[in-house]
C-alpha cells in the first residue's frame, strides 16, 4: 500500500458510495487507477466488503453493552464462534487479561439484554460473564484510516 491506496481508502471510509470518477478528481489521479486500485485492495482483502452506517438507536436498539466472558480452557474458540453468530452481537474480541474475552452487542430493551446473558450465553463451556451497560456513547465509529 501506498499514499494513492490511503487517499482511496480515505475518501472510501468518508463515504463508499462514491463514484472512482469523483474519487479519482478528489485525489488526482485517474478512474482507471482508482478503479485498479479499488479491485486490488479488495483482491487483497483490505477491503472486505461495504456497508451503510447504522444508527441503532433509531432502529429501537437503545442499550448496549459490554460483556467480558470467561470460558473454560481449551473451548475459548469455540464459544467466541458461537456467540458471534447472533445477530446483535456487533464484535467479539479474543483479549488477554482475567477474561477470555469482549463481547459487544445491541439490545432494544433490559429484557432482551437479560435473556442474551441468562439463557443465550449459558453455554456449557462459559464459566463467567460479567456486563457493562454503557450509559452513553461518546463515540462510535469503526472507519479510521
């Protein structure tokens, strides 16, 4: 990667609907090096796919929360498999410390919330969780570059 791959991939985070023409005007150089660019930085899996924005809590999803599980040893794979199976759940992150693991997810109230820690993460090889409400957001947002 490069300092013209940056620039694309700038302008893509900023906003991925983007026409290569107006991308290739942005940064000065061609649609056809932006075009071969795009593909290849896809080839390459650096971009892995796009997808809108959503805000979640106009969806109905006003709760988040934070969710350190501990598994048993030696299944800690296999639970973060499953548990990024749900459709709430937005990361799962494999993390050292006294826990295993991060989940984060969306709920649209305190019951799903409490159904998802009490029945959905009641797996055989979890031993632990412990939950974080976040009260607020001061800032979401995965597009950096």
């Amino acid at each position: 990667m490069d300092e013209t791959d940056v620039k694309i991939l700038g302008r893509l985070l900023s906003d991925a609907r983007l026409s290569y023409r107006k991308i290739a005007e942005d940064i000065g150089v061609s649609p056809p090096t932006v075009l071969a660019r795009v593909k290849n930085l896809e080839k390459n899996s650096v971009i892995k796919f796009y997808s809108a924005i959503l805000d979640h809590e106009k969806l109905g999803y006003d709760l988040t929360a934070i969710i350190e599980v501990t598994s048993v040893k030696g299944k800690i794979v296999e639970v973060e498999r499953h548990i990024a199976k749900f459709p709430n759940v937005v990361a799962v992150y494999d993390i050292t410390g006294l826990t295993d693991m991060v989940v984060v997810a969306k709920f649209k109230n305190r019951s799903q919330l409490s159904n998802f820690v009490k029945k959905d993460l009641a797996l055989p090889y979890v031993e632990r969780t412990n939950t974080h409400i976040v009260l607020i957001t001061v800032k979401e947002d995965f597009r950096f570059f």
